[in-house]
C-alpha cells in the first residue's frame, strides 16, 4: 500500500474509533452547494460527512472489528461520523435524502450495534434527546401548573365572595 493510502488508510481508522455512531450512505452526483448545506448542519451536531473510497474504507472497518463486505455497498460511499447526538444527525441526513434523493442510508453504526437501512429510518423518526427531555419536563410541569391554577381560582374566588359580602352588608 502507498504512503498516501496509508495516511487516508489512519486517517478514517482513527474518525472510525472516535465516533460514537456513523451512518453508511450511498450518493449520486451531489452538487456542492447542497453538499455544503447539508455538512453545515451536521457540524452544528459534532459530526462529520465524508466521502471516502471503497476499498480504504473496508479495510478501516476491518481494522476496527466490523463485518462488512463490498457487496454491500454499492455506487459512491459517504460516511457521517458522529460524535455526539446519534438521533439528530440521523435525522438531518434522513430529511436530505428526502429532499434531494440523491443520498441514501445504507446502513449504521450506533454505540457498537449495527442497524440496516429500515432500523436507521426507524430510528430517524423517534425523537431527539432534547425533545425527549422537554416532553419529560412537560409531563412534570403539568400536574403542578393544574394545581397552581385551580388554587388561584380559589383564592380569587374566595376574595370576589368576601368583596360582594363587604358590598352587601354596607347597603
């Protein structure tokens, strides 16, 4: 292997291990500026689109322990390091495959477990961790809002009664 196919070889091995998930997708002829867009946002999430070859790729995964073949992929490889929120990066690249059908999901890593294509768009839909946490709190909140409301309601209620009882014992 050249210098230059061991560096990329490295490289991808080390972007590989430093994840904590990564998605496998393939692509047709992606121009730039969409391309741009969709990088930017996946860097606002701590992760990384890259476009990379084949074979290098193969042997990177090799050399972390997974189980892959060529066979599986098929047409031009892009791969999403991922190194934070799983979820919201497998949503943003699900709604760029939507919009423009020109990346499909092929397959994913999350937290050492492999997924197919169907399980990483199942998992794109569920929510993100933020969502989840505010739909916790809400769920929290709810009942003490009720409460604080309907003891509101009875103190005013109270202070309207003891005002139109002041009214009519002055008549």
């Amino acid at each position: 292997m050249r210098h230059e196919k061991t560096y990329l070889l490295d490289e991808i091995k080390e972007k590989i291990e430093s994840s904590k998930a990564m998605l496998i997708a393939k692509y047709d002829s992606l121009a730039p500026g969409t391309v741009w867009g969709l990088r930017d946002n996946l860097r606002k999430n701590s992760s990384e689109l890259e476009v990379v070859k084949k074979r290098v790729f193969l042997k990177a995964l090799a050399l972390c322990g997974y189980k892959y073949n060529i066979d599986d992929f098929d047409g031009n490889i892009a791969v999403v390091f991922i190194k934070d929120d799983a979820m919201t990066s497998t949503k943003i690249v699900f709604q760029f495959g939507e919009q423009s059908e020109k990346l499909t999901v092929i397959a994913g890593e999350i937290d050492g477990e492999s997924y197919s294509k169907d399980g990483m768009k199942m998992l794109s839909t569920l929510p993100s961790k933020d969502e989840l946490r505010s739909q916790f709190i809400g769920l929290l909140e709810a009942p003490m809002v009720q409460t604080v409301s309907l003891l509101d309601n009875v103190i005013s209620s109270l202070v309207t009664a003891l005002e139109e009882k002041r009214k009519l014992e002055e008549k």
